[in-house]
C-alpha cells in the first residue's frame, strides 16, 4: 500500500472513531480510524461536490 499523510478533523484529534483524509494531485482518499483498511477513493470534483453537501446540510437528520 502506497504511504500516503492522514489528517482528521480538529474535533477529533484525540478520540477513536474519527474520518482520515488523504489528498494527492489526482484523487482524495477517505477511511475511518476504526477501519483503516476500508478506504474510499474520490477524485477532487467528488470530494468537492460531497464537502459541498455536508456543509449545505444534505446529511442532516
């Protein structure tokens, strides 16, 4: 598997269960910290389109 720099959000920064980005010029890739393994692979428009939606609220329940 490639090396690649994981980050997570501030608000999370010391618990267990937090979502980990990658960002490379070509793709973005998305896991939890509970499943490293499991790991989403989007190219920069999807990424941008889904952070778009999250902040428009779409998710909400």
């Amino acid at each position: 598997m490639e090396n690649r720099s994981w980050t997570r959000p501030r608000a999370c920064a010391n618990a267990g269960n937090c979502p980990e980005v990658a960002i490379t010029t070509d793709a973005v890739f998305v896991r939890s910290s509970l499943r490293p393994d499991g790991i989403a692979q989007l190219t920069p428009d999807e990424w941008r389109d889904l952070v778009s939606a999250i902040r428009a609220g779409e998710f909400s329940a």
